[in-house]
C-alpha cells in the first residue's frame, strides 16, 4: 500500500506539469488574441485578478503562509504569474507574434532556472540534464522559427520583456521548493496581494479600452485568465515543484511553445510546417529526457 501510495504520488507530479502545459498555452494564443483585439494589457490583466481575487479571497485566512516573513511572502507574490509577470507579456505580445513569447519567455525558464538554483540552492543538474534544457531550447527555437524571422524589427523588442518575465518565473519557481510553499498557500500568495494593489492602480491611474470592448471579449478572457493562469495553473505549477522540483517544472513550462503552436492552428488560423514538427519532436524528446533523469 505504501509503494502503492508512493507511486501515485509520484505520478500525480508529472499529470499537473502536464495541466500546467495546457493552461499556459491557451494563455499564450489568448492572450495574443486579446492584444490584437479591443482590450490593453492592463484591462486583461485587471480582469485576471478580478476572477482570481473573487476566487481566492475567501481563503486568505486559512491558507497564508505564516511561516514566511513578510519580505518573502512579497517576493513570491512579484516575481510569481501575477501582474508583474503578465504585464511583461501583454507587452511583449503587444507587438511581437506568440512564436516569440513561447521561445523567450517559455524557452528560457529552464535555463534560468537551473542558474538560480544552482546560486540559490546549490542544485547541480549535471551533463544529462544540461542535454535535455539544450534539447527543450533548441526545439522550441524550431517551433518559433519562422515566427522569429518574420517578426521584423518591432517584434524584437519584445524579446527583453519576455526574457523579463521567464526570469520572474524561475526565481519564483525556485523559491517555491526554497520557502516550501504548498498549492494553497501559493495560490493566495499570488493572487490576493496582486490584485489589492494593482486593481486600485488600474481602475484610478491606468489608460482602458474596455468600453471598446463587447461584453463577451469581456467575460471570456475574464475567466479564462482568471481561472486559467489566475488559479489552475498557479496550484498546478506549485504541485509540480512540489512533487519533482523546479527544474522538472521548468521542463514542462518550457514545453509549452510546442503546444502553443498547435493550439494556435484552429484558434488564431496559424500553419505548422516541418519546422514546426520537428521542434515539437525535439521538445518532447528533451522533456522525457529531463524526466528520465528522475
């Protein structure tokens, strides 16, 4: 019964990276919809903590990480995917094509990662590990290929902030495993300090084109950001660093531009070619090389 329990365990870490995998490509290809659409980054990003704080609120009590100094508990909730985090992508998406997002700010995390990790924690990831980030890099670099070289010279800039933003995302990775944080805890941490202090900002100080907008724009990116990203996947990612570390969950988090590209096919008319094919091939490949290290 224990293996047994063990076991399930185990592979309950590797079913959230994949959950992590799927929310977080629908919020790439939704996002850049929504960038291209009526709404600004800070309207989609307002919506998100609306839903999320609605959500999560009632829980503050229950599931705050008093264990944690306030400083840490701050730091979780700026560098984590709260607004700071998803204003660097709505910015980058702003004028870049999601292929860039899914390259530098998916592509990257393992690489940083596996840095702060090794500054931090003094976590070593050795040749086989080294291989299979390569691999991951190298195949979402496939997948954002023809993306890259069609993006022309404003699609650049949005490089700094999507590396920005995957640097966010692997100290808070980092950090997850570093303050043993748990689902709960980190999905309050995330959510309710974010949106009390960037919704009064917003609604008082911030430009809006929400009154542009349909009310189904409106509600659909409210939900799904708030749902989404806002709390799936905020519990998912901190169950997968949790169960196999945050190099492992930066594996999965990288392997999104694979499936973001596929998703990107019927939802935003996109074309895969053979490219493309081959740098979801070589993701997958990186990532079960990356597992296999286990």
């Amino acid at each position: 019964m224990t293996c047994e329990r063990l076991s399930m365990s185990g592979w309950s870490g590797y079913f959230a990276g994949v959950g992590t995998i799927c929310i977080w490509s629908g919020f790439i290809v939704f996002s850049r919809m929504g960038m291209v659409g009526h709404l600004n980054a800070y309207d989609i990003t307002a919506m998100r903590f609306v839903v999320s704080f609605l959500i999560t609120a009632p829980f503050v009590f229950a599931y705050w990480p008093r264990h944690l100094p306030l400083y840490k508990s701050l730091t979780i909730a700026a560098c984590g995917p709260g607004a700071i985090y998803s204003m660097l992508m709505f910015t980058g998406l702003k004028t870049s094509p999601a292929a860039y997002a899914g390259v530098f700010a998916n592509g990257t995390i393992p690489i940083f990662t596996a840095i702060i990790a090794l500054c931090l924690m003094g976590t070593k990831l050795g040749p086989r590990g080294i291989l299979a980030i390569a691999i991951i890099f190298a195949g979402g670099f496939a997948v954002g290929y023809n993306g890259l070289m069609t993006g022309g010279s404003e699609a650049i800039r949005g490089i700094f902030f999507f590396l920005s933003a995957s640097f966010l995302l692997a100290t808070y990775f980092v950090c997850l495993q570093l303050w043993k944080l748990t689902p709960k805890q980190a999905m309050i941490v995330v959510n309710v300090p974010t949106a009390m202090a960037f919704l009064p900002i917003w609604y008082f100080f911030l430009p809006s084109t929400m009154n542009t907008a349909s009310l189904q724009e409106i509600v659909c990116h409210g939900l799904f950001q708030g749902i989404g990203p806002g709390v799936l996947a905020v519990l998912l990612m901190a169950y997968t660093v949790q169960k196999l570390g945050p190099t492992v969950n930066a594996g999965f988090a990288a392997s999104v531009p694979a499936v973001a590209a596929m998703v990107a096919v019927p939802v935003l008319g996109e074309q895969l070619g053979l490219i493309d094919w081959i740098g979801m091939v070589a993701v997958t490949v990186g990532l079960l090389l990356l597992l296999w290290r286990r």
